[in-house]
C-alpha cells in the first residue's frame, strides 16, 4: 500500500477497535484470519509478542509488537470487556469477528479516505513485509515473522 494511502487510511479510522485490527496487519504482519482468531491469552505484554498458533500451514509463530500496536492494545483491553477473543463477533455470541466482517470495514475506510484504487486487508501483511525488505531485514527472518514454512514462499 503506498505511504501516502496509508497515512489516508489511518487518518480516518476514529474507532480503537478498527484501528487495532488493521495495524496488527500492518506492523506485524498477522494474516485477516489470524487477527480474527487472536485470543487475549495470546497476548504477552511483558515481552511485547503475540503468540500465533495454528497459523495458515499449520504454522506456529510469535510476533512483536510495535509501539502503535502496544498503544492500541493498552487503550482497546482498558476499553472492552475482556472475553476469550480481541475482536468478538457481535452477532454470534462466543465467536471471533467474522473476515468477511473486515474486508467490509476496509472497504469503508477506503471510501471515507478518498482512495480509489482498491486494496485488500492482505495488502497490509504485504506493506510489512516490504517495509522489512527495505530496511534490510534478512529473508530467513522475514519467513519465520511471515509464518512462512518456505523461503519461496517470502
């Protein structure tokens, strides 16, 4: 996603909750379904990670968080009711926010912020993983942040 329609993007998004979803795509790389399916014991505040089981492959990894993505857990956990899941569904009680759910609100932020070329959430886990190729970050270390089991794959 280019700079400049990101800093669009993010300009509009007033809600702590949607803020939250679309930076742990953008700073740590995490996958539409893995946001989803982030659990509040996956979270370690004391080492700044998040622990991601069963990834895509059947891929275990821990990721990192920036200090945005700190901030917007701190702020959301102080705001909402901890159950079991970040992101709860609102319509069935019990489960995780639904993807289809996201790629909704990405659309609406998209239109809000004026941008007209069309980006999918997966485009976010792409901007991390270039912004970590630009800063030099070796391809074997982006593959086990990616959760990738090959380095083709990266």
């Amino acid at each position: 996603m280019a700079e400049n329609d990101l800093t669009a993007f993010f300009k509009v998004i007033d809600s702590v909750r949607d803020r939250l979803i679309f930076l742990l795509m953008l700073r740590c790389g995490l996958r539409v379904s893995e946001v989803c399916a982030l659990t509040w014991d996956a979270i370690d505040f004391n080492d700044g990670t998040a622990r991601i089981n069963n990834g895509k492959g059947q891929v275990d990894r821990i990721v990192y968080f920036s200090s945005d993505v700190e901030q917007a857990l701190k702020t959301w956990r102080a705001y909402k009711e901890t159950g079991k899941y970040l992101f709860p569904s609102r319509i069935r009680k019990g489960t995780p926010l639904e993807r289809s759910r996201i790629n909704v609100l990405m659309n609406e932020y998209l239109e809000m912020a004026n941008i007209a070329k069309h980006y999918s959430p997966h485009c976010l886990r792409h901007t991390f993983a270039t912004e970590l190729l630009n800063a030099g970050v070796p391809l074997e270390v982006l593959k086990e942040l990616m959760g990738h089991r090959s380095i083709h794959i990266t």
